[in-house]
C-alpha cells in the first residue's frame, strides 16, 4: 500500500474548498471527516447559506462521479432509484439506472420530498443497496448522500424521523460568514465551483485513507471515556433517549478519523470532542420538561463529564 | 394483579432451590413424609410455574394446612420438643411454596429459610454442618438478590456472584461480632431430643451392654493433651462407678442412696506429675464425664463424685468441653468408712453356688487380698478364657457360674463382672468401673480420639492402706486388647465395626487417606475447643487478656467502634467502586500531573480535552521544563496504546 500522507491531503483539499467557501475551514474539515469515515452528511441550514456550493464542493475535490437530485414534493423513489423501461429493439425491459448509481448524491433539500421517498433513499443508504424490480443491486464502493435540509419549522417541509436522521454520521451548520469572509464574498461575487476546485484526490486514495484510519489505536482510557458519555446520556433525566450504540460507534470511528487528519495515530478525547457535537447532536432527544435541543445537550454533556473520571 | 408485586419467575426456581437446600439436614431428624410433602408443593409450584397447573384454593391450602399439623402430632404425639417444632416450621415452610405468588411471599420464604438454616444448629455444630450453612446462606442471599433486580432475564451467574461478594464482605463484620457481641444464654428452654439419642454407655451394666459399642466407630469424645500423652495401656477414661448389683445388672450408687456423711467424697492427697488435658465429649445425653483418675476439674458446671468420678447436673446434650488435670499416682479412699465396706462387698449369696464354693477354696490358700487377686487374674490367664465381640449369650441367673466354668468366652464386661462377683464373695471391697480404655493417638494435634468401640468395663478393688486400685482381668486375657486396643486384639475377628461399614477409620490402612483423616480430626478438634464451646466465660477471659479490666460503657464502646471501623472503610470502598468506573494507573499519573499543574496556578478547567491542556500549558511554563514533557508523556501514555480487544 502506497504511504498517504493523510492530513496534508486534507489539508489541500481544505484549501481548495476554501476557495468557494469563504471561512468555514472547521466546517469543512468535519464535513470531510464525516466522508472519510464512510458516512453519509446531512447539511442544515437556512436557504443561501452555501450547503449547496459545499456539497458540490466537496465532490469537486474528491473527485466523484456524481449526482444532484433536488427533492420536491411530487418526487418519486423511482426518480431516485432508476427505472425499468421496455426497449423495442431488444424486446425485453432494460434497467435505467437512477442517480444513485453515483458515487456521491446530493439530496437537495430532503425534508421536502414525501416520507416514502426519503425513506427509499434511506434504505440505499443504509444498505448500500437498492431492489428493484425484485433484483438486488449494489452501489458504487464509495457511495456518499449528502442532503441538504431546511430547519423543519418552514412551510412545505416533512422532518425526518429520528430513525433515519440516525443513517446519517453527521449534521452540520454552516452559519452566516464572518464579517471578513463575508465582505470578500461580496466584493468577488459568488464564483461557479466547477472553474475554480481541482481535484486533489483519487478514489485509490480514498480507499487507502479509509485503510489507515482503520488501524488508529483506541486506548482503553478514551473506550471509558466514551462510555462515559454515552452512559450520561442514558441516565440524565435531561435526555429522552440515549445514545444508541450505533451512535456511539459513530463517534468513535468519526474520532479516528480526526485523530489521523490531525497527523496522529491514536485517539485522544480532543478528537471526542472536536466531532462531538455533529456526530450525535442530531441523535439526542431532549425529556419533555428540558428546554434545549440537540446542541444545548451536547453542551451538558460536555460539560458533566470529564475526560477522565475523577 | 400489579405485576410489581409478583414474585418474578426466576427468583422462583432459586426459592424452590434453597428450601430444598436448608431442610435437606433435617433429613435425619423429621418423618420421611415431611419431605415428601416438600418435593410434591415444589413440584407443584414448578407445574404451576410452567402453567401447567392451578393454584390450590384457599380452602384446600387450609385442609393442607390442618391435615399437616395433624400428621405431625400423630408422627410425635406431642408438639412439645425441638424435633416437632422444627418439623412444623418445615411443614409450614413447604406448604408456604405452594401459595408463593407475590414478591413478599418470595421474602418470607427467604427469611423462613435463614430461619431453618439457625435451627440446623440446635443439633448440630459440626465444622462441615457450618460450611453446609454458609452455602444455605449464599443461596438464599442469591435468591435475595433476584427478589431485587429486574425480574426479565433467565438464570445467570451474576446473582450467586454478587451473593458470595457480599458474603465475603460480611466476613469481618463477622469476626467482629463473633469476638465482641455479648453472649447472652437461653432466654427459654425446650425439652429437646425425645428420648432418643442416648449414645455410648449407659448407667447400669448388663453382659452384652459394652459389645454393642465395639461395633461402632462413632467418636465418644477427644481430649487435647498439653503434654506427653501417656502410653495407652495407661488411658483408663473413668466414667462410671458401678458399685450396686441389682437384679442382674450392675448400677451405680444414686446421690439419695448415699448417707449424708458419705455425699461429699474426700478428695485425695495428690502427688506426682499431674497430666494437663482438655476433653470435648461428644452429646451423651448423660450426667456423666470422662477422666483419668484421679481427676479434678476447674471448668464451671463440673462437681466430682464421692467415687472420685466426674459429673454434670444437667444431662449433655450438645458437645460439651472441659478441662481435666489428672494425678495417676494418687491413693483413692485409703480409709474405706464401714458403709462403704457393706456395700462395695455386697453380693446376693447362693445363686452362683458353684463359684463361691471354688472361690472361698482359693481363699483359704491366698489369705492376703493382694495374692488372692493375682490368683484369680492368673485363673484367667491359664485357662481357656476368650476375648471376643460375639460371646454366647448367657441369660441365667448364676451368670458367673456359667462363665466361669463354661462357656468362657466373653467380652471385658464378662471378666468385669465376674470379676468383681468373686471378690465380693470372698469379702474383698470390690467395683467395676465403666468408661473407655486406649484411644487414637492424633500427633498432629496431640490429641486422644477415643471412639465407642475403645468402651471398656474394669474393676476397682479396695487394698488396705492402698486404697482402690485399678485391676483389670481384661488384660489378664488379652493383653493387646489393652496395649494396641480393640481392633489388634480382636485380630480380624467379625463383628468390629459392623456398624459402621463406610467409616474413615476402616481406611486408615492408606496412608494418604489416613493422614486426611488425622488432619480432618484435628481440623474438627480445633473447630470444637475453639469456636462452638466460646461461651461468655471465655469471651469475658479472652477479652480480659486482650485489654484487661472490662467495664460495661468500655465494652459498648469497644463494640460499636470496631462496627464503624469495619463498616467506613468498607462503605467508602464500596461508594468508590460505584463511582462509575476506578481510575486506571496511566490516568492516575495523568491526575497527579495535572494536580502539580494546579500548584503552579495552571488549572485544568473540567471536561478539558489533554491535548488542549497541554496546549495551553506550554505557553505558561518555562522553555524546558520537566513538568511539560511528563504530561505530554503521560497524554501519550494514556491514548497511544491501543485497548485489547
């Protein structure tokens, strides 16, 4: 296996969103981190924030065959999946494939298609699979959704289910820009992402980084530290429901990740808490009487328990 | 029906399991049928466990109830005794498994069986008996715990874990009150043991009385030496006086027999080195105890007889230890009052017509007692007397006559008897004793254990200026008998033992067993002298040793101090093992370094993540320092290792 130098790789990918994205470095780091990890990234935002220029972005600079699809009420899961159509010369039923043979999709504004066609892109995602017409077919090896949502309070919107809300690895914020960024923003007008963003990897490199990341070393300290957590969030009465372990695996393979963006080959609880808040914000429930959401508790959490028991 | 309050299923079968457990010593001392009533109520409860079966109504459950009480009073014909108490707790308890529905059944089964578990007690305190009960208890603490956890989930180990962990944290506290808690004696008394279970002698000699002992292997008693033990021929363990010939059978003098000038015996000057020893007699269910005469003995309870025998006021029912100083040399009664001479040579003439006929020509040969006693023990040495467990049985009433000079073989109670008749016949103050003769030497504690078939009969005769000395016509016949005991004597003969096919002394022939035996006795010694017999008197005597001089606030305080002594620490330890998880040694070090940090004013703000730490410690500490590369070792140390999986 080639050796990788994974964090300069990221580095330059870092900067080459950079371009379009004006001073949202750490987000786009974490959305990275999120498609290193193999995990699919839901982006939620208000409109106009870029959650669009990022998706497409990131699928610039990594180089993947990819797909938009912009999720409207009257869209079918056959939209996304792909269809079969009946060919005159062949005489037989040819399989048109959908946009989801991409290696990466972009899931415009999901929270605006019906629940029955999210929840055929949610099954894809989580089996990295699709049946259709009663054969099974599997997905690219890399296979990546990014959806963009709108918060749920506007009209027109279905909110996703807790159960499918918990396929995706991370949500993200962008946020409104810094002044700075902002005003340069403003100055240059809005530049089209295709003329700017090289790609600055293969999928052999991807691969290979997934590899690497495997292989970060999990002290039992930081295992304890983590089940500290997720027992926290188990047993405060702040919290409806806990952290599943599919949530807490979340949290320790996004860590990996970051530990090994940031050149190390272990994981400490900084990595923990870097990824924290975007791997399971989105999976806790506040208790009926708690007045915060999702980010108010990760707040709590972080501040109960320390990174080493006292 | 709120499903709370169910007993929950599993806790069920770990219910069943211990009832069973803690009755299963009572086996030998309850009807059969008490037993089968708890194998039929736990099966019916399995039944109606797997929802085969009904619950009984209320009606039946009475009927049962009655008919149970009914049963034991026609299987004892009282309620009065500890047997018919014990049996109707049983009875109650196996019934109650019936109607076990509800958590606070589940309870009261539990505590019913601690209950059980103590009454096992009454009877027996034997070192396994004990180990038995702990067990008894680990169940029913296990099936405690069940009671109190989440009532899904099947048979684990967990539980039974969890029990013995507590157990063994109740150990100290145990200790501790075991030492220090006040004995206090029974507030009331039962009429215990009906009427069965008198072992080993008993308190009249009839031929054939001592035979029976020989067959079994059963432990009489064990005395500890603080010496030398002396050579076995010398253990002659007094025990009965039997100075009375009654209708056939020999007895001993009862107190309101005596003449009031005669009640308090004389005690005998004493010389020689006198022997140290304590013995623990198993229950005899007889005032009597055992010792080399002369003894004397300082334990409390224990009076001494006017024929220098040792005694109880209340019959033993329970293991019973005593301490015996012993001088063999003494001179017993060497001034035999006239009472005395009348009735130590009482004999009821004419019904052994031919034996006094030959005893009174041996007589007018040996005219000096001390010759005419070694004539006739050398009567016995020449002519064909045998020395036998199965002697023919003898059921006339000129007994000597028959013996004597016919059938000649017969057990020490034979010669014994015989023995004593002669002398009598002639004048001659004559006694037998009964007690038990040798014993097995155990060298690893230095004690004598002395079975049931060491029993042995003896005779005492009056010298003149001598007092009473020991004779024993036994050893005239068979001398092994009294120098390697009973077994070499009998030399493979049938009838030893032959009650007690399976015990461990029929193994002693190899060697890794017998050397288990020897230590189990010692173990079981130990276990007796120390643990059942500390009474109050010990206590207060070992608690005087410790700290001296006792008063009654001392002792209160002493008591609740070593509680809370024991009890902190173990609550502390126990609150920080719960504290979420115990601190691993590299976080330890991770800990002490950051507490170092704090005394140079650099605090680490809780949840702080230890790169970050380190981070902002580098700008505060000098270029250089030790403290610096020691936390970022230990930051290594801590996340660079990869767990095992």
């Amino acid at each position: 296996m080639p050796v990788i130098d994974l964090p300069a790789l990221i580095d330059r990918a870092v900067s080459e969103i950079g371009e379009v994205l004006l001073g949202k470095e750490q987000t786009v780091r974490q959305a990275l981190c999120c498609l290193l990890t193999s995990g699919h990234l839901l982006l939620e935002d208000l409109p106009g924030m870029g959650k669009t220029t990022l998706a497409h972005a990131l699928a610039d600079v990594l180089g993947l065959s990819y797909a938009r699809v912009q999720f409207t009420s009257d869209l079918l899961p056959s939209d996304i999946l792909g269809v079969s159509v009946f060919n005159r010369d062949q005489e037989a039923f040819q399989f048109r494939p959908g946009p989801i043979f991409n290696q990466l999709l972009l899931a415009d504004e999901i929270n605006r298609a019906t629940p029955r066609t999210q929840s055929a892109l949610l099954e894809a995602m989580a089996e990295q699979q699709v049946s259709i017409d009663g054969a099974s077919r599997p997905l690219p090896e890399l296979f990546f959704v990014i959806a963009t949502q709108n918060p749920m309070h506007q009209s027109g919107t279905y909110a996703l289910p807790e159960s499918q809300l918990d396929r995706f690895l991370m949500r993200l914020s962008l946020g409104y820009p810094h002044f700075e960024a902002e005003r340069e923003l403003l100055q240059r007008g809005a530049l089209p992402t295709k003329a700017v963003i090289n790609r600055t990897m293969t999928s052999q490199q991807l691969l290979a980084m997934r590899a690497v990341i495997h292989e970060t070393a999990l002290s039992d300290s930081l295992l304890r530290y983590i089940q500290r957590l997720t027992a926290f969030t188990r047993e405060a009465p702040e919290f409806a429901v806990g952290l599943s372990p599919r949530g807490a695996l979340a949290l320790v393979g996004a860590a990996k990740t970051w530990a090994q963006m940031e050149g190390r080959d272990y994981v400490t609880p900084d990595d923990v808490q870097a990824v924290l808040a975007p791997v399971i914000a989105h999976r806790l429930i506040p208790s009926a009487d708690y007045a915060g959401d999702g980010e108010a508790l990760v707040a709590l959490l972080r501040s109960q328990v320390d990174v080493i028991p006292d | 029906m709120i499903s709370g309050e169910q007993l929950p299923r599993r806790s069920l079968l770990w219910l069943i399991a211990c009832q069973i457990a803690v009755m299963l010593p009572h086996l030998e001392r309850v009807p059969l049928w008490v037993v089968m009533i708890y194998l039929a109520t736990a099966l019916w409860r399995l039944q109606m466990f797997r929802q085969r079966a009904e619950m009984p109504n209320k009606w039946l459950r009475l009927l049962l109830g009655i008919a149970g009480a009914t049963l034991l009073f026609i299987s004892y014909g009282t309620f009065v005794g500890l047997e018919p108490m014990v049996a109707l707790l049983l009875v109650a308890a196996a019934l109650k498994i019936l109607e076990s529905i509800r958590e606070r059944d589940g309870y009261l089964l539990v505590f019913l069986g601690f209950f059980i578990c103590v009454t096992h007690f009454i009877f027996i305190q034997t070192l396994p008996a004990t180990l038995y009960t702990v067990c008894c208890t680990g169940l029913l603490v296990t099936a405690l715990i069940t009671l109190n956890q989440n009532p899904s989930g099947g048979i684990s180990n967990r539980e039974p874990a969890l029990a013995i962990k507590m157990l063994t944290l109740a150990v100290p506290m145990m200790v501790v009150l075991f030492f220090l808690f006040p004995r206090i004696g029974p507030i009331w008394s039962v009429p215990s043991s009906s009427g069965q279970g008198k072992t080993g002698m008993s308190d009249f000699l009839r031929p054939g009385a001592v035979t029976k002992l020989g067959r079994s292997a059963d432990v009489a008693f064990r005395a500890g030496f603080s010496d030398v033990i002396p050579a076995n021929s010398a253990l002659y363990w007094r025990g009965l006086v039997l100075s009375k010939f009654d209708e056939g059978a020999w007895r001993t003098l009862q107190w309101r027999e005596l003449p009031v000038s005669e009640r308090q015996g004389v005690p005998p000057e004493v010389f020689g080195d006198p022997l140290q020893y304590r013995v623990l007699l198993e229950p005899t269910q007889q005032r009597w105890l055992y010792g080399i005469a002369y003894a004397k003995s300082p334990t409390a309870g224990v009076y001494e007889a006017s024929d220098y025998r040792l005694g109880v006021v209340n019959p033993v029912e329970f293991q019973f230890g005593y301490d015996v100083t012993s001088w063999p040399a003494s001179v017993l009664q060497p001034n035999l009052s006239d009472w005395r001479r009348r009735v130590e040579t009482e004999f009821p003439k004419g019904i052994n017509p031919l034996t006094e006929v030959w005893v009174r020509d041996l007589r007018r040969q040996y005219s000096n007692d001390r010759d005419f006693v070694g004539a006739l023990l050398n009567y016995f040495r020449t002519q064909p007397f045998f020395y036998t467990l199965e002697p023919p049985e003898i059921l006339s009433s000129d007994f000597v006559d028959q013996f004597i000079f016919n059938s000649r073989r017969g057990f020490c109670e034979h010669f014994a008897y015989s023995f004593v008749a002669m002398l009598r016949m002639v004048g001659i103050p004559a006694r037998i004793v009964a007690g038990y003769q040798g014993g097995e030497v155990n060298p690893l504690n230095n004690t004598v254990v002395v079975r049931q078939f060491d029993a042995h009969a003896w005779a005492e005769v009056w010298m003149d200026g001598e007092g009473w000395i020991r004779v024993d016509p036994t050893a005239a016949v068979s001398p092994s008998r009294i120098e390697f005991g009973l077994e070499a004597a009998l030399e493979g003969a049938s009838g030893f033992l032959s009650d007690s096919i399976i015990s461990a002394y029929r193994f002693r022939g190899i060697r890794v067993l017998n050397w288990m035996r020897l230590r189990y006795d010692a173990l079981a010694f130990g276990w007796q002298s120390f643990i059942v017999s500390f009474d109050s008197a010990r206590q207060i005597e070992l608690l005087r040793g410790w700290f001296g001089e006792i008063k009654v606030s001392w002792f209160v305080t002493l008591l609740l101090g070593s509680w809370a002594a024991i009890l902190l620490p173990l609550m502390l330890w126990l609150s920080r093992e719960r504290s979420v998880q115990r601190l691993l040694p590299e976080e330890r070090r991770f800990v002490d370094l950051c507490s170092r940090l704090e005394q140079r004013g650099l605090h680490r703000p809780f949840g702080e993540a230890p790169l970050r730490t380190l981070r902002r410690v580098r700008e505060h500490l000098p270029e250089g320092d030790p403290l610096y590369g020691a936390l970022e070792d230990a930051v290594a140390n801590l996340y660079a290792k990869a767990s095992k999986p």
